[in-house]
C-alpha cells in the first residue's frame, strides 16, 4: 500500500483549518493520494466547469465553493465561495455553462459562472417547489444523457409509508418544468450516475436505521425500465421485509439492488470511470464514496470503493482508499468522487472540509 503526505496548498484569506492527515490513508499498488484544496468546510458533491473549475457543494456551511487549478500542477490554488446563505446547498451540476445548486425546497442556477468567479451572480430560482423538509431534503444532482436534470426526493424519515411527493427520482427540464418520475421505493439516494454504453442510471440507496447493526445493507441500484419501484419502506435490500411496513407485502415485487454496499457504510457520491489513467480494471468500473456510519456499534464505511462490472453482473467489491478511520476514530468522511478529464479522481471529504486527487503512476 502506497502512504503520502498532503501537498501545501496556497490558500485564500480563510480560517485555517488543520491538514488533512493523509499519511494515514491506503490505496493499492501505484495509486498516490495527495490534497487539492482544503479549506472547504462540509464538502460534498463535486462537479466540473467546462474551463476546469470543480465547484463543491456544502452540507452545513450554506456554501458554495470554486475551486481552480490555474498552472495544472494537480493543486488548486484558490477556494473562492460564490454563493452563501443557501439551505443545504449539497447539490451542484454544471450545464451550458451555468451551474445549477440544491437547496432543500429549491433549484437555483448560478448563471455563466465561471466568467464571474470573483463577481458572482445572485442565485436565481429554477423551482422552488420541491419538499421543505430538510430530513433527507439535501439533493445530489445531475444531469442526465437526455440533458435533463435528475433530482432525488428522500423520505423525510427514517421509516415510514411517504406521501407520493416523497421517496423518489425524479427528472426535469432545465427551466424547472415538466417534472417526471423516474423511480420509487428509494429512501435516499446521495450519488448516481448513467452506464457507458448502455447510459442506463445507477444509484446508491442508504438502508434505514434501528434494525440493528448488520441490517439492512445500503444498495447499489440500477434502473432498467420506467416506474420501478425498489422497495422502501416495504422490502429492504431486496430479500428483508420491514418489520412494520412489509406486512402483506412480498420482496419479489420489487427491484433488487445489484449489489448490497453493506449496512450504514453511508454511500453517497459514486461515478462511473471512464479515464485512461488507472488500469485496465478500472474502465466502466464505479466508483463509490461511503462517507461511514453513525449508529452501529463498529464503524462500517469511511472509505471509497470500486464495483468492477461485466454489464449488470458484479465481478468484484474492493477498496480503492481507506484509512479515513482507525480504532473507531475518524478524521475523514469521503461524500463524492469525480474523475478529471486527465484520468485522475477527486475525492470530497466534509468531515476535514477537504478535496482530494487520487492519481496512478506504477
């Protein structure tokens, strides 16, 4: 296992926060970890400008962030925040060069923002006619091969029976209009992603709590048809009725996961790699970050993993970095992965308010 130390990073005028212990982490043969930025609070979804920004999401901060590597050196020079004062911005997708953000209830797009990096625009709203609850109501984003914007709705629960407007996917047009559901029976995607080739979508789904340690296990999805349903709150992990809502109702019904993650890893951001940079393997093989559990007895997750596919079949399950928690500590909590169009991956931590580069040179 190859162990690093971060790089320095030349930071903007923002509160100093302590490095990233990255000497702690491990990756297989080859594969080299080192900080791009730090000095971003709560990070969460990632997403890429056309000109190479990678613009972050932020779970608590209210924040926005930018991120720019001018000289291409692999280490972002600046953290700019571009929009404050947002609920939950988790989300961020970038279309047409306009980046689009959740917050809770709303859409708001920040328009031709990467020619106004220093001079922002004020958000302006897409939809604000999303759920208002925050349980469950940060949104992950993206757009979709059909240039359609995919938003999850979460159950505002831990478990129950959600009203329709609840437990979903759903997709819409980029001026907000002409909502579509595209799946039901899932409690809370954090990360999905579409299929080369087929351009199928893949999601993660988080398993309820209070069943225990060992259940139910998080899911690895994939969607092949329209209105499918994957179980919540009915059947968990494909094969377990939920103790009070699975009453009269049977797991064949609906749509197994591909692959159980395990129970309360938390994963969250995951993305297809495409790139040239990492072996052989790793092409058309996903890529999921398990930001870890909170409520199991020990720690399951903190850490980033590979499903390596042959069409919908799972050949394997394997770690691509862990060490973001030892002896039941944790200093990290991996929230998203992005590959860059040089083959290397970005991975957002919240926990050290940080961003990652993970690239392979044997």
């Amino acid at each position: 296992m190859r162990l690093l130390l971060p790089l320095l990073l030349v930071l903007s005028s923002l509160p100093a926060l302590a490095a990233p212990p990255l000497q702690r982490l491990s990756l297989p043969k080859g594969f080299h970890v080192a900080l791009y930025a730090d000095q971003v609070p709560d990070a969460r979804e990632l997403a890429l400008g056309a000109k190479g920004t990678v613009f972050v999401g932020s779970n608590d901060a209210g924040k926005v962030y930018a991120l720019t590597d001018a000289n291409g050196d692999g280490v972002a020079e600046r953290v700019r925040v571009i929009a404050s004062g947002l609920e939950l911005p988790v989300g961020v997708a970038f279309k047409g060069g306009d980046l689009y953000v959740s917050a809770v209830s709303r859409i708001v797009v920040l328009r031709d923002i990467e020619n106004h990096l220093d001079d922002p625009p004020k958000p302006a709203v897409v939809t604000d006619k999303l759920p208002t609850e925050a349980h469950h109501g940060w949104k992950f984003i993206a757009f979709g091969p059909d240039g359609k914007l995919y938003v999850p709705i979460g159950a505002p629960c831990n478990i129950c029976d959600p009203a329709p407007a609840h437990g979903k996917l759903i997709r819409m047009n980029v001026d907000g209009s002409d909502w579509q559901d595209v799946a039901r029976g899932i409690r809370n995607t954090v990360g999905f992603d579409w299929q080369p080739g087929t351009q199928r979508l893949w999601f993660t789904d988080n398993g309820r709590d209070l069943l225990g340690d060992d259940l139910p296990s998080d899911e690895l999805n994939e969607i092949t048809g329209p209105g499918q349903h994957f179980g919540y709150p009915y059947c968990h992990q494909g094969d377990t009725l939920d103790p009070e809502f699975g009453r009269g109702k049977r797991c064949k019904d609906y749509v197994p996961p591909v692959l159980k993650l395990g129970a309360h890893v938390a994963a969250l951001g995951m993305r297809f790699y495409e790139g040239k940079q990492f072996p052989a393997s790793y092409r058309g093989a996903i890529l999921v970050a398990e930001h870890g559990s909170w409520n199991r007895t020990k720690k399951s997750g903190y850490r980033v993993m590979t499903v390596r596919l042959h069409g919908s079949k799972v050949l394997s399950y394997e770690p691509l970095i862990t060490g973001f928690e030892q002896n039941e500590s944790a200093w990290g909590r991996p929230a998203d992965v992005q590959p860059l169009p040089d083959g290397s991956v970005l991975v957002s931590d919240d926990l050290a308010g940080a961003v990652y580069r993970v690239t392979y040179k044997p």
